[in-house]
C-alpha cells in the first residue's frame, strides 16, 4: 500500500503472481501498520 492507502502495482502484481497456485486475501487488522492503514496481504499454500 502507498502513502494514501492504495494498492500499489507491486502489490497487484504479487496478488496476480501468487493466486496461481496460492490462496491470497487482504484481511483487516487491529493494528495499524501506517496511520489508516489496517490490511494485511496473507498468501498461504
């Protein structure tokens, strides 16, 4: 995510590499990891 809280094209372009053959989500989170910015990206096999 960027500095306003968007995906970035990185971050797409991981989401389109993994979802092959991973499950990808971004959950809601607790905790912020930058100020409004609550998501985290979860890949798992």
């Amino acid at each position: 995510m960027d500095l306003d809280a968007n995906k970035t094209d990185l971050t797409r372009k991981v989401i389109e590499y993994f979802k092959k053959d991973y499950k990808v989500e971004i959950v809601k989170t607790a905790y912020e990891f930058q100020k409004g910015e609550n998501k985290l990206l979860i890949i798992r096999k």
